[in-house]
C-alpha cells in the first residue's frame, strides 16, 4: 500500500512538473540558463527576455536592451524606445517601470555573440501606462466618430468643403496615435474627402470677357443633378501690373455663400489687358492643419484639389473706346525752369498702351490748370477726355556712388464734353538713382508718368 502511495505521489509530481522538465531539458540542449525560456518572478512583477546578436558583445547588448524596449511598447501600445533607450542603456533599469535587468548570459554560436538579458518591471506601473494609451485612444476614437458625424452633416447641406474639412481633421487625429475601428484610420478618412473633392465641378455663367466679369459657380456632380456647393472659398489668380508697370501675379479669395456661387469683377484695376483669370478650389489652409498626415496621403489630396481649377479668358475693352484721349505733362527743373523734355508724358502714354486705352501725347503752351484747359477746349473739339499737369524736381542729392532725385507732380482728367475736372491723381512722388544727376532725373521723370498712369488707369476702369 505505501509502495502504491508513494508510486502516486511521484506520478502527479512529475506531472506537474513535465512543463519545467521539457524547459530545463531544452535550456540544457541549448546551453542557456533555464530563466531564458522560463524565468521566474513574483506574482506582481512581469519579465521581458531580450536578446542581441552581434560580431561584438557591446553591440549585441544592445540589441536586447532594444529587443526588451520593444515587447514593452508592444505590451503598453506605444513607442517608448525614445523616451527610455538612454536610461536602461546606461542604467540597466527604467524607473517609470521599475524595471531591473537581473540576469545576463553570453554565448558564441557560428561567429556570433548572443546575449539574453531578463529584466524585471512592476505589471502594476505597466498596466497604468497601458490604460493611460488606452484611454487616449478611445478619447480619439470619440473625437473621430465626432468629427465625422458634423463632415456627414455638412455633405448633406451641400456645404462639401466643411465637409472636406472634417473628414481631413479627423485624418489627422487619425494620425496622432492607434484607434480601435479600421474606418477610423487616415487612409479611408483621406479616402473619403478625396471622393467629395473630385466630384466638385466649377463652371460659368453670364460671362463678359470684354469687362472680365463672371458668375463662378461651384457644383457637386450627380447622376441627375449637380446641386450647388454653399460656403466654399474660391481663389481667383491672375496677372496684373504694379504702380511701377512690373508684372506680378495676383490673387483674390471669394466665397460661394449661401447661394453656392459669385460675381467676379477685377477688383484689381491693374489687372493685365489680355489674359485669363483661374478659378481653383482654396483648402490649403486645411491642408496645412493636416499637415502631421503620411506624405503619400497629402499628396492624394493636393492631386485632387488641383483637378477643381478652370480658366476664364478674357480681352477687357477700355470704358474710353471711341472717345479722343489727350495727355500733356510739363517737366521742371530743380530751378523752376521748363525741362523742354517728354520723359513723363512718353512713360504716361507708354502704360496706358498697356492696357489697351489709346492716348495721344499733345503740346500745350499753358503752364497753368486753368489756362490748359482752355487751350484744349479751343484746339479740340467733340467728346475729348485730357490728362493735364505737371512735374518738377523737388530735391536732387549724391548718395555713396549715387545720384538722387526726387520729383513730385500731380495730373487732372478734364472732361470737355461735361466741361469739369472728373479725376485729380493727387501729389504723385517719384524717387529715382543714376549715376549722375542728370541720369537719375530721367528715371525719376520716367517713374512718375508711370505711377501717375498707374492711378489714372485703376480711376478709369471704375467709371
């Protein structure tokens, strides 16, 4: 009977034991120490084997110093490598975790070290960080679900590009860390704006390409309608000219508001004579706001919005075609003498040209306002507009290597046919360099019949 007991007693204990045997026997085949496969802590603590293979023992330590950074972040579900690699390196513990390495083992195998390092960390401080990352998931998760709920809103409303909007946002909440629900992962958010981008159309409608006036519209694209696109900013581009007569690119930002569309008229008077104005879907703003978004996403949206962009072109006429246009300006000197050139007049003519109005330089003999204008009215006749005035050099000066001059006028628009002043440009200042005083009033007297037809033009095209 005690033969029989005892038989028991060894059966059950080598069943309980069977699981640690086969670990110790393969620790043994192996030739590593048995807590690699089976190491033993207490109750409230957890264990992470990390290993390393290197030609150099330094190297391969720290290997498995990363090989254990790496199960932790895979158990509390965030990087931490960046946060802890210096400390456990240096240290051999994380006190976040209170992490200890503990053990360590070296071995040589076909021309490489390994080594396996057991490390000890409190579950409890892992658990906590682990409900901190979940819990900011789920607060994501709300935040995107949120989010798309106002984006499925605004579609409806036909307010596409609040829409737009929201789904890129959540993207980019997406993007800040892991969520629970494969829908909520920026590439389908992306994939969502993206569709409602490219189903936006914009079109004309009560166009005069001889004033470059325009209703822009901007429509979603249906089977059977196209509803109109409410509150979605539209960027107008064009060229235009500065008050100096350089080309420069230009821009306006309009609105569709409530009634998905917009009038375009040339806010922008110096706007060129001849060309087109492009009208283009303006979320960039957005795009900077989701700017934390993988590149290959963004780039996806910025394709799309560049497919939202049509051309208006247009040839404006002058609100002057078929009345005579004269122009007349006087030059002084430093002395208040006649100058006897045409600089300022020949610059004058020259920007209006530009613009498409036809002026005609003429030759008063008058020096004063009224006095022109009654000379034009006697050698002229009919519906006769005239651009009167004068300029003269106010201060001449040497600056370094440099000569500076400084020449201030001031032009009327007279109209014969009313038989009144209907436009005064007002004091027009006009500072130029050359090399010699000389050369420097050239470029003045030039400059100032440019920013003085500069005004002149932007009054024209408001009449």
């Amino acid at each position: 009977m005690k033969r029989l007991l005892a038989l028991l007693l060894t059966i059950v204990l080598l069943l309980a034991s069977c699981s640690s045997f086969g670990t110790l026997v393969r620790s043994q085949m192996e030739g590593l120490p048995s807590w690699v496969h089976n190491p033993q802590v207490r109750g409230d603590q957890v264990a992470f084997i990390g290993k390393g293979v290197s030609t150099v023992a330094y190297n391969a330590r720290l290997a498995a110093y990363e090989d254990i950074l790496a199960q932790i972040s895979r158990y509390v579900g965030e990087d931490v490598a960046a946060s802890y690699y210096r400390e456990l390196t240096t240290t051999s513990q994380i006190a976040d975790f209170n992490l200890s390495v503990t053990s360590e083992h070296q071995r040589s195998e076909k021309g490489s070290i390994q080594i396996f390092l057991l490390a000890r960390l409190d579950e409890s401080l892992l658990s906590a960080r682990q409900t901190i990352i979940y819990r900011q998931t789920l607060e994501r998760e709300e935040r995107i679900a949120a989010l798309i709920r106002e984006a499925d809103s605004a579609y409806r409303a036909n307010d596409d590009t609040r829409a737009i909007t929201r789904y890129l946002e959540a993207a980019a909440v997406a993007a800040e860390g892991p969520v629970l629900e494969k829908k909520h992962e920026s590439a389908p958010l992306v994939d969502r704006a993206v569709t409602a981008i490219k189903a936006l159309r914009i079109s004309f409608k009560n166009s005069d390409e001889g004033a470059a006036t325009v209703t822009v519209q901007l429509r979603r694209r249906r089977r059977l309608i196209s509803s109109r696109v409410v509150n979605a900013p539209v960027r107008a581009s064009f060229s235009a000219y500065n008050s100096l007569g350089s080309p420069y690119d230009d821009s306006l930002l309009f609105n569709t508001a409530s009634q998905g569309s917009f009038l375009f008229v040339p806010h922008s008077e110096l706007m060129t004579s001849e060309g087109r104005v492009t009208f283009s879907l303006d979320l960039f703003d957005v795009l900077a706001g989701a700017a934390n978004l993988p590149q290959p996403l963004l780039a996806q949206v910025t394709e799309a919005l560049a497919q939202v962009s049509t051309d208006f072109s247009y040839t404006r006429r002058s609100p002057l075609q078929g009345r005579r246009v004269l122009a007349e300006i006087q030059e002084y000197t430093l002395d208040g003498t006649v100058h006897g050139g045409s600089l300022a007049l020949s610059s004058f003519v020259a920007t209006f040209d530009r613009s498409r109005v036809d002026v005609s330089a003429i030759d008063l003999a008058s020096t004063e306002l009224e006095d022109q204008i009654t000379e034009v009215e006697e050698r002229f006749t009919g519906d006769t507009l005239a651009y009167i005035g004068s300029v003269g050099v106010v201060g001449e000066d040497r600056a370094y290597d440099k000569a500076v001059v400084v020449a201030v006028g001031r032009l009327h628009l007279y109209d014969a046919g009313q038989g009144r002043v209907i436009f005064d440009t007002g004091d027009v200042e006009a500072v130029a360099q050359g090399a010699t005083i000389e050369e420097a009033r050239i470029n003045a007297f030039d400059r100032f019949g440019t920013i003085a037809a500069s005004r002149s033009i932007a009054h024209l095209f408001t009449l």
